[in-house]
C-alpha cells in the first residue's frame, strides 16, 4: 500500500493571494471585520481557489452509500433495508439532499459503495461496490485491504469526476443505515476516547439503545486496540466503505487543490482520519454544521473546526453542508461586489 | 396619540394550520426531527402564512436611514456624514446589503427618515424625513410627539408596500452613524439595565470610547427616568428615527400578518420597543442571527429569541438577516418537495 496515489503530496496555497484577500477586505464599505465570518470565508475561498474573485457557484455533492455488518447488533432506529431504500430517493429527487441540490443549482450524484441489496445496477447509480456492506465490527474487521482501497478510490474518482466538471466546492455526503456506530468508533480510536462520551443516538436510539451501542463499540475497540496511531488501518479495522469512500475524497481534494465543505458527524469522522493519515489535508477542510449528534463537538474540536451552522442538524447525506453553501455563495459575492471606501467617495473610521 | 394605528389588533393565527405543518413533517423521508431548526422555520413559515406550502421567495427588504444629535458626544468611530454617504452606496449598489439584495433576488428600497445632510430629494431614496437627525438624548429627548409619530408612519408604509408587492417576508434594515448608542439607552430603559453590561462598541470603539459611551446612555437615562415601562415614550425620548420607523413596520407587519425577519442589535432592540408595546407582535418575528454587539444577547434573551445564525456579524443594514434567507428559502423546499415515506415506500424506523 506504501506507494499508492492516498501518499502523494497535498497542494500548497499562495500566501500572497491571501495578504490580497485580507487587504481587499479592509478596503470595502463596511467597518473592518463587521462581515464575520463571511469576511473569513471570503479570504479562505480566494486563497484555496487561487484567485481574486472567490466562488461557490458550482457545487459537486456526491452522497456514498454502505451499509454496515454492525447493523444485527441493533444499533440503529432504523431496519438495514432503508439504506437500500434511500438510494431509490436520492435517484428519483425526494430525499432531503436531493431537493436541497436542486434548490442550489448543485449537481448531486449517488455511489454504491457497498450496500446490501445485491441490485448493483441501479439507474443513476455509480457503482463503485466494495463488498455487500461491512463485516461486523464487534466481532471481525469491517473490511480487508483490497476494500479499504476500493473504498477510497471510490472517493477519489467522486472529486476527479468535479474537477473535470469545474467545481468550485466538493461536498460528500453518506447513506448507510446504523454508520454512527462505526463512526464512532473511529473517532474514538483515533482520539483514544471512551465510548461512553462520544456514542449518540444517531437517527433516533433511546437512552437503553445508546448503552448499548456504546458497548458494542467498547468490543470493537477492544478487539482492535492499537490501530489509533494508524488512520487507514483504523478505517479497514472499524470505518465502513462509505466512510473510507469519505476519507479517500477528501485526501484526493487537498491533493489537487479543490477545497471540500465538511457535513456531520459521518463525515467528520472520515476528516477526522484524512486528517491524521496527512495533517496538510486540513488546510482543504471548511466545516459546515455543527450536528446534534453529541460526539460530533469532540471530533470538531480535536481538527480546531468551527463549523458555521448550528441547527441541530442531524440528517446526513450532505444535507448540513448544503445548508451552508448559500453562506459560502453570499461570502463571495460581498467580496467580489461590494464598493471600496474609495469607489464610493466614503470617509473611513 | 391613543386612538392611532398603532394600536390596533395584531393578527391571530390558525392553529390547525400549523398541526398540519407538523403532521406533514413527520411523514417526510428523514428521521423525526432530523433537520432541526429547518423544519421549525417550515412549520413556523407555513402557520404564520397561514399556507400548506409556506415560500420565502418574495423577499422585501427596507433599509431606513437617519442621524443622531448623540453622534456630537464622540461615541461612533465613524464620522456623521458617513450616513448620507452610505445612502449613495446603498442606491449605486455597492453596500453589503446592496450586493446581498442582488444576490437573492429581493427587493431593496431605502428610506431617509431623517438624515443630516440637506439633500431631501435623492434618486432611489423614500423621503419620509422626520427632521434633520435627532436632538442629542445626552441632554434633551431625542424627537417631538410628532416626529415619533411620523417615523413610526414610515415603518408602516414600508410594510404596507411589501404587503401590496406580496412579499412572504419583511426584512428591516438600519443606517445611521451613532445608533447602537440610542439602541443601547432604548433596551437600558426596557430591560431596566445597567448601560455598562450593554454597551459595546458598535462599529469599532476602544474600551475607553466605550466606557464613555456608556456614561453618555447613563446620562440618557437618568434624564428619562420612568420611561421604562412606556415603551413608545422610551422610543421618543432615547431612540432614533430609524429605530422608531423599525418598530413601527414590525408592529404593521403584526396587524397585516407579514412574517418578519429580524436582522442584529439596532433592529431588535426596535422589535423589544414592538413587543413590548404589544407582546403580540412577538409571534410575528423571526430572528435571523446575533450580533457581535455583546448586548444582543441580553435582548434576544428578554425575547426569548434564538436567532439562526451566529457568524459574529455587526454591520447592520439588514445584513444579517439577508444572511438568513436561503436557510428559510431551503426549509420551504424541503418542506413542500420531500418524497414521504409511503411516496418512496420505505419502511420506518
């Protein structure tokens, strides 16, 4: 695995198109930082695009779809099949990221990563199958090598797939019934972490199922000890292929310089372990929503992520990230439109 | 003044409108609950407007602009003239809420309701001047009977003009060199607080410019004393034109029954004036984010007002609120376009 292309080195940004941004920004008709954070998103954009003039007009969503051998444990609200299920929504438009998408003018696009239902040929589906879900992570490892792999590439075809198509933003989402589960337990294997603080309700699981979950990724964690120090083998040992799918696009979007918005927890898990297999990959990261699923604030805080939402979303698919894009499109709107002090004959303070 | 507009009835909602709204909800492809704050803002949205399918497309928003006779007492760290200049810049476009506005797709219209400078008549501009800047409330009331009067009127017509353009929603924007101060004295006499937690520094004061601010709205204060409970006198004696034509189109926009989005620290302390002359008023507002000002939160706390953003936002203008829209633009969509579970056929949980 040693040479493969998730080594190769991240891109570097230009420090000169940031010090422009920043100096751009004090120039504009408003009193200086009064903007926010949409001032920071500005300068952010602008320096990770390379350009003066910031965009997020066009928007790549690709939602990755597993489904998790962890599920028999009983760990979500949900019966396995809906994974399945869902897929069917995303394609026929009535999912939440699909209407969301819609509304932005975001192209949105579906790939199998390894759910259960053995239809692997669904119409406006990408199948990138790894496996018919994971094993279980209670008691065996989620994947082997070779799926792990796939998984990842999987993720990096998703982001070379938008950068051929132009893309000014990526954003990944995930489907897969009962994920929080191995979510969590990467998360607490790489910020060696007790179950007990960071396991959450996931999709709707009462207090006795949110013990019990905890326990089940107490045994995954015990079966794996060790494997914290090393991101990809902790993602084959507990992840699942769409949060492996996750982490490969998110490694391939620092590599080639096409900044990624962040969703949830799911998510944020597979940055987490990009993050840790390459800490440059960060630099690409901006984080959308702070989800309502309670392990989220811990994972956000170890990657110093200060997400701009706060809805108490916690939907997946994307959906959090979408919900932030409109903040990145105004950002760099007010940037790239706003008079200067000078333009508009105006006394500074 | 007892028999005057502004004491009519605020409208009354139907209340099955709304457990249609929350029963269409849950019936939705996505976990109970899961898109947290976004399905409130739907249900919210369709009860106010009293529609199964609610709509923040037609967005309009006011700006109003005025002077303060405090500004004299150095308590901004703009110049006075920076009002009239920034109403230039509103109408070429090249103010933040200009560019925000554009980018949206909502209407803009500003309205002088007292500025300095003598240009009664400017291209763009609503003249509904109630006089040249109010008097300094460090020493004397801020404006007459009349002139309290005649900005609250000009509140009205703004919402009386989005009313007869069918907007779904009214934004209120503020302009005025020295505003927080009046806003600040006008929630100190509300809240009966002491100035010194209130006060901030608006557009950029140091901490010694805003101890002495808030030993100017002391003074203020002191000279009012008894106001507090009389909330258009409050408005009178410590307020602004600007701040008194807000209040004035939240409380028009209550008896209409067009839903509000308030924007940061100057307008909400007019929508406590509002609530506070007709706590009725309250169910017609919603808050759209909270301001750096360090005293918002006090007021958004006496509202009882958990606003949707927090992007450390203080420019006022509307800004903030314009910041809010698409995330009602996209509670709307995914309120009236999910698939439900029987539409997809999938099982829940």
């Amino acid at each position: 695995m040693i040479s493969a292309w998730f080594f190769d080195n991240i891109r570097s940004v230009d420090p000169y198109v940031e010090e422009r941004a920043l100096k751009h920004q004090a120039q504009l008709t408003k009193p200086p930082g009064s903007l926010g954070r949409l001032e920071e998103i500005a300068v952010r954009l602008s320096t990770l695009q390379d350009r003066d003039r910031p965009s997020a007009d066009k928007i790549h969503v690709t939602v990755f779809a597993a489904d998790h051998g962890v599920a028999q444990e009983g760990v979500s609200a949900f019966p396995q099949e809906v994974t399945s299920q869902m897929l069917e929504n995303f394609v026929r438009g009535g999912a939440a990221i699909s209407v969301m998408c819609r509304s932005l003018g975001a192209s949105l696009e579906i790939v199998d990563v390894g759910t259960v239902a053995g239809d692997t040929d669904r119409p406006g589906v990408h199948n990138r199958r790894a496996g018919e879900g994971t094993a279980n992570i209670r008691i065996r490892d989620a994947m082997s090598e070779a799926q792990l792999e796939g998984s990842l590439q999987a993720g990096r075809e998703a982001v070379e797939r938008a950068v051929d198509a132009g893309a000014d933003l990526f954003i990944g989402g995930d489907m897969g019934i009962a994920n929080t589960t191995p979510a969590t337990a990467l998360a607490c294997a790489l910020l060696k972490a007790d179950p007990k603080v960071l396991t959450g309700p996931g999709t709707g699981l009462n207090p006795a199922g949110v013990l019990h979950k905890a326990e089940v990724i107490r045994d995954a964690l015990h079966r794996c000890a060790g494997v914290g120090d090393q991101p990809l083998e902790a993602l084959r040992c507990l992840g699942g292929f769409e949060i492996a799918a996750l982490a490969g696009a998110f490694i391939r979007g620092a590599q080639l310089g096409l900044p990624v918005l962040v969703d949830g927890f799911i998510t944020t898990a597979a940055a987490l372990a990009a993050v840790r297999h390459d800490p440059a990959v960060g630099s690409w990261l901006l984080f959308s929503h702070r989800s309502s699923e309670p392990g989220h604030g811990e994972i956000l805080k170890a990657l110093k992520a200060e997400p701009l939402l706060d809805l108490s979303l916690r939907l997946g698919e994307g959906s959090g990230a979408a919900a932030a894009v409109p903040l990145l499109r105004l950002a760099c709107s007010l940037h790239n439109e706003m008079a200067t002090f000078a333009e508009a004959g105006i006394s500074e303070g």
